[in-house]
C-alpha cells in the first residue's frame, strides 16, 4: 500500500478530435463539446449512471450563461446526476489544474474518483458588446420611470452597437500572445529553422501515433470527425518554409513565427479519468500512472521584465528541487506548443547558465532535453489547442505512453495567458 | 456625470470673435473656491475609462478633471489677454501630497498665473490647490499654450527642456476608436468638440478627431500605477492622438509601482505623444 498522498492514479481519459476553428465544430457550443468527451469516457469505462467523487472542468472563452459549465455537461452526460462538479480557470493551464486539483482531493481523502475536463471552441465565441453600450444597458436596467428611461436611452450612439469578439490580447498589454512570444524569441534568437523543425516533428510524431492506433482508446469520433483535423502528415521544411510570418512584424529582428510553428486556433474537449487505488481495483481498471507532483509559476510580463509565456522555465526548476530530480531522470518531456519558439525559448533557458543562475536561482545551467524525449507523440502544433482541452489530452497521451512503453517519467509543462505556467511530474504506476 | 462645460466653451468661443477689446497684457486677479464631494458612482465611471481598478483611492487625472470646469471658467474669462479655444495643453504637473479617497470632500482653489514667455508663444498656468478637511492633498500646475501669441507684458520662465526621444519597443499596444472620445468626455465633463467630431477637429487643424491628453496621461499612469503615499506625476503632452489610432506603450525608466517613466509614442514614427514621469516627493 502506497503512502496515503499516493493514492490517485490516472485511469485513462477520452477526447474529441481537435478540429481547426469555424471548420466541423463551428455549430457546437462548449457544452455540447464537453458533454460529448464526458460521455465518451463514460462509455469506455462503463460507468454509466454511476456517481464519481467531482468532476472538475473548465472553458478559457466562457460564455456567461455558462457559469455552471461542468455541472450542466454531467447533467447532460450518462453520469449519475447526482455527480457533483465544479468549474475553473487558469487560461491554457486550465486543463492541467482541473486534473491536478481533482488529483489532490482523491490524494486527501475527499473523493474516491474523478473527471478531470476542458473545451474550447473559438467558433462559438461569446461576443460582448462596447462598454458603453453595456453600461447603458445596465442603467436602463436600474431605471424606475418612463422618463428616466428615454433619458438614458437617448446616450445610445450607432458606435456603441458594434460587437466585440473575444482575442486571444492579453488585457493588460493589447499585445496578442503571438506579439509576445516574438519578442520572447527575438530575445532568445531562436530561428526560424529551428522552430520549423520542432512543428515538422510534431505532425510526423501525432501522425504516426495516429497511424499505430494510440489514440484509439483516447479519442471518440464526434461530428464525422475521426482525427485531429489540424494534422499534416506530410509536413515538410520545403512547405513549411513557404508560409510567410504572422507574428514579430514590428520588431528590429527577424520575423520568424508563421502559422506552421505557431498553434491554429482550434475546438475541441477532452477529459481524465482518475481515481484512488482502491476505486481503482473495485472497478478493475489498472491504473496508467499517477501524477506526483505539480508546480505552477507566474512571471511579471507587464512591463516586459520576462516573456509572457516563460513562466514554465521557473516551475520546472522548483518542481525538478523539490523532487530531487534532474533532466536525466525523465523520459518524456511534454511541453505544451503554445508556438515552437515557446517550446526552444524553455530549452534556451535551461541550457543558459545566466538564466539558470540569475533568474531561477540555480547554481549552474539545468541542462539540455534530449529531443527524442520531447513531445514523443506529437502536440498542440500539430493536434492544434483548444485552450482548456489541452491538459487533458496531454495527460491522458503521457499517462498512456508511459504504460504502453514501460517507461517511467515525464515531465509536463503547460505555459498559460497572464504570464503563468503549471508543470507536473507524472510516473508510471 | 460631471459638470456639463458647454457654456464654459460657448464663451470660450464667443471669446474668438474678433469682437471688443482686450487691451491690458495682465490676467485678471481672480480665483475660484469651489468643494467638491467625491461620489463613487461618478468616479467609477472615470475610472473604468482609463483602465484604472475601480478602489477607494482616487486617481489623480480625476482630481484633475473635477477642477477642469473650473481652470476652463478662469481661463474663458473675457479679461484674459489669450484665447482659450486653441490653447493647448502641453504640461501638467500634479503633486499628490496624500491619498484621496471616495467619500471625501475636496476643497479646491483654482488661480491662473501668468503670461510667461514660451519660445512657441506664450503660456499661462492653471494652479490648483486642492484640500481635504483643511490638510492639502494635491497641488497641481496646467500649463497651456496659445501658440504663435506674443505679449509685451510676458514674464520669462524656464520651459521644460526638450529631450531627445527614442523610442522603445513597445510592451502595449493602445487600440484607441474613436468612442473613446466620447466615453472620455462623458465621465469628465470636457466636451471639447475636438475630441468627439471629426469635421470640429479640422476647424483646429487636425486631420481626424484626437483623444483626450488627460485621458492618455490618466491611463498611462494607471499603467504606471504609482504605489506611493506621495509623489509627482509629470506629464509632458507632444503629438496629438488621430482617432481611431494605435499606439505603443512602454516604461523608459524605472519600475511599475515605483518611481518610473513612461511614453506613448507613434509605432510607425516613434515620435512621443504623452512622456509620463513619477518621482517620490518627499512629505
């Protein structure tokens, strides 16, 4: 018997295919994504009207009617209804935070089982009208009598009417992640050959998993579709070279980021199932591995003192001390592709003695990744990133990988909006 | 919603007319008392506009624009030797003494000084003092330019020098439309036409309708987010805003929260269109 903060397991997990924005999904809400991923889960383990400690979940673009998303898709799912759920967020890392918090309930005792989830569609997008408009709104609202009313409806102008789809802008910047990470890798002088390389790998890894059946009981088809519909195959340099850069046009340096090695805008769900060792063996699953360890970091980009997205380059030092761990003792490193230039701009930092020594508070560089180690099966550049989808189908890919394998440790980096990172260690069980 | 100033500018533009006589240079010697309350409903609207967290503290730039009406009543007074439609403002200079807060009653004494000398013509000052139960809180200097004037009768002053900008790389981008004008204008009051219509802005020589300065310098200091009991805020305004425009926002100098520098600037030209400054101002 493992020590008593031991005892999660991860079991498995379902996800949609990831299919490219306003393409296959375009009509399918949040709700429908989720509940479908949800069920999916269901169904494979056969746990159809059975009640499950908590399911956790969340969308990074929430429609406000939404506010019980999670709750709403374990009603509409083939769980017991009297499933309890819970909503959250932390950007890109929701996925990872929904696993790891259900993770630490089973860990305390709370729960026996659990439903880690995450969807986003950036196709059924809420759109939000101008402040203005809405403070309008809201005052007529308040408003008692008919003259008040018409006073305030008078201040109503043309401009106010316009909607405002949601952008991937960080509010305290204007700068989209994409402008960010350019001054990121500007900084680091990643080139463009280099992160052409790592989404090249990255579609000829998820292509050949798809190809050997890996994700055939990680995945249910939904809408017609049966595979991640961002994915290349015959990805080449010869083609990624041709595309012209999206992101960096303002900067002295060289624009390097394109649409090839810089994440499409995707929906898609996917959910983890965990459990403790005991519901584990009740039921008769066997477990997959077991997530030890989390850390999340947060950097202070606002003034461009770091890169928005570095925030994973000061979580795997702390994660890595407080384990007693180094590079050597994983076998797969998943980090998250946010675009290839985050991915190289985490490697950079960790090979660079300066920041290693000044910025994470190392006595020496943490070293180099083997790069057959790196996201073994592909990810988001090629399986595109539905924002809170992505944790879990990271962690269900690995979980798998590592039972499949007989391999014994990965690593997991998901950085996030705000300038944050989570990462995690998960070992074989 | 604050003071309505359209008939501060209706005299202010009768004051363009060539019609009767000011003879004498001097300003006339006069000052307003005014107390003002400071409501939270009126000031949370001022607060989401320049992207300040609505708190009990209040932002300077709103101090500022409670005593605008007021500085605008001085300045349209016909015994001013300038015109105050055309001014422009191009320095202001706010030293918070202490923390002012919702639910305080603010107690201002605004006077002018001036004319002084200015190598584009000549300026006048806007002094505001402003009190809370008998402590002074803030002090503050608007100096406005009437470009192209002269007077016999100037005092000489020394200008703020003019320092050589470059630009650097922007770590915001302002996507500024032009319903910024009118949102600004409807939580402080200045209703100036330049600001809110296209066709007024070109009567003054402006190719499209500009923001707000003190909605630039407002928001650039909730930016800079000053976490002083007292300091000096320094703005310097330069270029003009075009709306809708984008603009680029970074700090020069220093540290947010701290005494720092900062600039929004044109992306294409890098030339300087606010140039912020904190400083700690010592009690």
């Amino acid at each position: 018997m493992s020590a008593p903060s031991q005892r999660a397991v991860i079991l498995g997990g379902n996800r949609i295919p990831f299919a490219r924005s306003n393409k296959q999904y375009s009509k399918a809400t949040n709700l429908d994504m989720l509940t479908s991923a949800i069920d999916g889960l269901t169904a494979r383990f056969g746990l159809a009207g059975e009640r499950i400690g908590e399911v956790s979940g969340g969308a990074v673009l929430k429609h406000s009617k939404d506010f019980n998303l999670t709750r709403e898709a374990v009603l509409g799912s083939a769980l017991a209804p009297t499933t309890p759920a819970f909503d959250l967020g932390q950007a890109c890392a929701t996925g990872l935070e929904a696993v790891v918090s259900l993770n630490n309930k089973i860990n305390a005792g709370q729960i026996e089982s659990g439903i880690a989830s995450g969807v986003d569609s950036t196709s059924d997008a809420p759109i939000v009208i101008d402040d203005s408009m809405r403070e309008i709104l809201l005052e007529l609202n308040r408003a008692k009598t008919m003259v008040q009313r018409a006073k305030i409806a008078a201040q109503i102008r043309p401009a106010y009417l316009a909607p405002q789809a949601p952008s991937t802008g960080e509010p305290r910047t204007g700068l989209s992640m994409g402008e960010h990470q350019a001054i990121t890798t500007a900084e680091w002088g990643i080139t463009r050959r280099a992160q052409d390389e790592l989404a090249v790998a990255s579609h000829q890894n998820l292509a050949a998993a798809w190809d050997s059946g890996f994700f055939d009981d990680l995945t249910t088809s939904y809408l017609g579709v049966s595979r991640d519909t961002n994915l290349r195959g015959d990805s080449n340099m010869e083609s990624m070279a041709k595309l012209s850069p999206v992101f960096g046009k303002r900067l002295a340096a060289e624009a390097t980021m394109t649409a090839g090695n810089s994440t499409p805008l995707t929906d898609g769900a996917s959910s983890v199932l965990l459990g403790s060792e005991d519901w584990a063996a009740e039921h008769g699953f066997t477990p997959l591995a077991r997530l030890v360890d989390a850390e999340a970091a947060a950097v202070d980009f606002v003034d461009g003192a770091e890169g928005l997205l570095m925030a994973p380059a000061y979580a795997v030092p702390r994660l890595l001390a407080r384990n007693g761990l180094t590079f050597d003792d994983f076998d797969v490193f998943e980090i998250h592709e946010a675009f290839a230039s985050t991915v190289l701009s985490h490697l950079a930092a960790w090979e660079s003695e300066e920041f290693c020594r000044e910025k994470a508070g190392l006595d020496q560089a943490l070293g180099s990744i083997d790069r057959d180690k790196l996201n073994p099966l592909g990810s988001s550049l090629a399986a595109g990133h539905p924002f809170a989808a992505t944790g879990g189908r990271i962690i269900a890919t690995t979980a798998k990988y590592l039972k499949t394998t007989g391999k014994k440790r990965s690593l997991v980096s998901i950085c996030a909006a705000g300038g944050q990172g989570l990462t995690a260690i998960v070992e074989a069980a | 919603m604050a003071e309505s100033m359209f008939p501060v500018y209706g005299r202010a533009l009768l004051k363009t007319l060539p019609i009767g006589a000011r003879t004498s240079p001097e300003l006339p010697e006069r000052s307003i008392d005014r107390s003002v309350p400071l409501e939270p409903v009126a000031y949370a609207g001022f607060a989401h506009v320049i992207r300040q967290t609505l708190g009990d503290t209040v932002h300077p730039g709103y101090l500022h624009i409670l005593a605008f009406p007021l500085s605008m009543q001085l300045l349209a007074d016909p015994e001013v030797p300038l015109p105050m439609l055309g001014m422009v403002h191009i320095h202001n200079r706010v030293d918070m003494l202490a923390p002012v807060h919702l639910g305080d009653v603010v107690d201002y004494h605004l006077e002018l000084a001036g004319p002084f000398e200015h190598t584009k013509g000549t300026t006048i000052e806007v002094r505001v003092d402003a009190k809370v139960d008998g402590r002074p809180v803030m002090s503050e200097v608007s100096t406005y330019l009437a470009k192209g004037r002269k007077l016999p009768g100037a005092e000489s002053k020394a200008q703020v020098p003019h320092a050589q900008f470059d630009a650097p790389q922007q770590t915001a981008l302002w996507r500024l439309d032009p319903i910024i004008g009118q949102r600004y204008a409807q939580v402080s009051g200045d209703y100036n036409p330049i600001h809110l219509n296209g066709l007024a802005a070109k009567g003054f020589g402006f190719p499209r309708q500009i923001a707000h300065g003190m909605y630039t310098a407002s928001r650039a200091l909730s930016a800079m987010d000053p976490r002083l009991d007292a300091y000096r805020w320094d703005v310097s305004f330069a270029k003009p805003i075009l709306l809708p425009g984008t603009v680029g926002y970074a700090l020069t100098e220093g540290q947010r929260h701290e005494a720092s520098r900062s600039a929004v600037f044109d992306l294409k030209s890098g030339k300087p269109h606010v140039l912020s400054q904190v400083a700690y101002l010592e009690k």
